[in-house]
C-alpha cells in the first residue's frame, strides 16, 4: 500500500512530466487522455493533479503558453501573416485564432497587439518600405 509521502511524490513526478509533455506539444499534437491513459489515471484526475501543483488549469496554462508565443512571435518576426501565426501557435484555422484571442483578452487581434506594445502600424510600414 502506498503511503501519503509516495502519492505526493508520484504526484509531483505526473506533474513534471505533464508540464514537460505540453511544452513540447502545446502547438500541434497534444493528447491528454493520451497521457493520462499512460500514467493510469483519469482525465479528470489529471487535471486535479495539474491544477494542484500549478494553481491553474491546464487551458489556461497552454492559453498563456500560446500568449507567450505570440508576443514572442511578433516582436522576432513582425512581418508574419495572421494565418501563418495561427498555424503555429497550433490553430486550424487564422478566424479559430482571432476568435481565441478575443475570447481570452477581451480584445480583437489588433486591439490585443497594441495593449502588449507590437505596433502593428509600424510592423505594416516596415513591410511596404
């Protein structure tokens, strides 16, 4: 039988392995029931783990993960199509990806830009000059 101190420990090594699985697929193949199947468990009990060890769920984590990447993405390589900045944060589509950013800012695509500091005006004059 396991002790209190092994399921912490067992917890806590799930949870490594998870932040690592997602950072490595948060973009494109990410199957949690995948995983959760692999360590034994349920769905939900893999999110109760995450969420435990985290503080947030884990569309949260990867909605900020894709945040990241975005700014990230727009500051490196200002002159990226929308559709193209869609596909690699992991979307299927670029009106997927406009319809996120609006559900989890508040903003549109352009409004959400100019709040995190990209100017896009000036990203559309470099790529007309």
């Amino acid at each position: 039988m396991h002790s209190k101190l092994d399921r912490k420990r067992s917890e806590k090594t799930i949870f490594k392995n998870l932040i690592y699985y997602i950072d490595c697929h948060w973009d494109n193949n990410l199957c949690l029931k995948a995983f959760a199947f692999e360590n034994h468990l349920t769905s939900s009990n893999l999110s109760t783990i995450f969420k435990k060890h985290s503080g947030v769920t884990i569309t949260r984590y990867i909605d900020n993960k894709r945040l990241e990447k975005l700014k990230q993405l727009k500051t490196q390589t200002p002159r990226v199509k929308g559709f193209d900045t869609a596909i690699t944060l992991g979307f299927k589509s670029e009106i997927q990806f406009y319809r996120w950013i609006k559900r989890k800012t508040g903003f549109t695509y352009i409004d959400y830009c100019k709040k995190v500091g990209i100017n896009l005006l000036l990203l559309f004059y470099q790529y007309f000059i």
